[in-house]
C-alpha cells in the first residue's frame, strides 16, 4: 500500500506517512471480514468527517464487555478458518523429501564475518552453493556430498534437494 502512494507523494513520504497507516487501519480486510480498528475496538473509526455525528449512544458495563468477548470469538474463528485454509492449501502441495546416492545436492552457505564468500560481499553472497553429488545417505534427510573446495570458505548449515 505505502509502495502505490510513494509515487504521488514525490519524495516526502514520510510527511504522508500517518496518513497511509490511518488508511490501514481504516481498510477492509478479508481475513478478519472488517477493518483493523473495527477489530480492536468493536466500532468504525471515526475519521474527522464523523466527528460532527452527535447522538451516538455508548456501550458501558456489561453490554461493552459481552459486544468485546463476542467480536473477540468471531475474529479468532476467522483467523482459524483463514489459517485451516492456507494450511490446506500448503499441505496438498507438499512433497516429502526423499534423497538417493547419485542425486544432485544444494547446499545452504552461511559466510563468516570478515571472509569475502564468493567474491561478493554477505549480503550478495549466493544463499545457495552446487549443485554437489550425493555420496553417501546418514539417515531419512542426512547425506555426504564432496565439497572440499568450499569447507575453507563457507560453513554448511542446511541443505535443499534438486532432484535430477
């Protein structure tokens, strides 16, 4: 959102900064079905547009109190279908990893500080280095790859398949 009003703001968008974010707040949004403010607070926000309404009566005591649990309830069952959804989702496109000898290897690198890794200083450094030759299988995920040309520049921390 800050990245479409950057452009109309031409260089002083941290003047227009409190704006964006009262714009946040204030925007509907689709995994709670209302606006950040409406959730926190059980009401709309009242922008300075709403502020000459009068006669609007207040929730004091125990109807502020059970009008407070019962939003509280509906924003957690929503976030929990939104989330049963995305976990449905990831669940039916994941693949379990399986590693055989001869397959071909990525390995994630980790530059010490102070050592240039790759001619390229840490925060360009490429995150993954290969791809590298199984040798030999340790476990269900563990495996040997040849990489003594790397081990005096890099220390190993992960590694991610490239099956071929």
């Amino acid at each position: 959102m800050l990245r479409a009003c950057v452009l109309d703001f031409r260089g002083r968008w941290d003047v227009y900064l409190p704006f964006v974010k009262f714009l946040y707040n204030n925007c509907y949004h689709s995994c709670v079905m209302c606006a950040s403010f409406e959730a926190l607070y059980g009401r709309k926000c009242r922008s300075p547009i709403m502020w000459v309404e009068v006669g609007e009566g207040q929730l004091i005591g125990p109807e502020l109190v059970q009008e407070t649990t019962e939003k509280i309830s509906q924003i957690k069952d929503r976030l929990k279908a939104m989330r049963d959804r995305q976990k449905s989702y990831a669940d039916k496109r994941r693949n379990p990893l399986e590693f055989s000898i001869g397959d071909y290897d990525l390995l994630k690198v980790l530059p010490w500080k102070g050592v240039v890794c790759f001619e390229k200083k840490r925060k360009l450094a490429p995150r993954f280095v290969g791809p590298f030759k199984i040798v030999e299988r340790v476990g269900l995920l563990c495996r040997c790859v040849d990489v003594a040309s790397l081990v005096s520049r890099v220390l190993i921390t992960k590694s991610e398949s490239v099956n071929s």
